[in-house]
C-alpha cells in the first residue's frame, strides 16, 4: 500500500458504516473522507461543517500547495 505523507491524515470523525476514524484525503484537485477499513468514501461537503483540527490543518495545506 502506499504511503500518502501530506494527501492524507487522520481525523476525529467517525465512519457511519464501520466506526472507524475517518480519513481526509485528496487525489489531484479533488478533496474526500475516505474510510480505509471498509474503502468507504464521503464527500467533503457532508463533513466540512464538522472539520476538526485534522481536517483544517489539512484543508490549510492543500490551498497553500496549489501549484
Ligand atoms: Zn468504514
């Protein structure tokens, strides 16, 4: 499996499917939560209003990163 440094970091939310910790994650331009035990994914909409620290630090990031 490969190891995403900065287009991945663990958040505090929780999976509606399995109860695992959530994911935020981006591939290309697009920003998601991904579940990595059940592979389940959410789009960012349904989550921003709940963003923890995780997840702005990581929101932070992807804006600063833009090429
Ligand atoms: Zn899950």
């Amino acid at each position: 499996m490969a190891f995403f440094a900065a287009r991945d970091a663990e958040t505090s939310l929780v999976c509606p499917r399995c109860g695992a910790r959530l994911h935020i994650g981006r591939s290309c331009h697009e920003v998601h939560m991904h579940c990595p035990a059940c592979k389940a994914q959410f789009p960012l909409n349904e989550y921003i209003s709940q963003a923890d620290e995780a997840m702005e630090r990581f929101l932070e990031n992807v804006y600063c990163d833009r090429v």
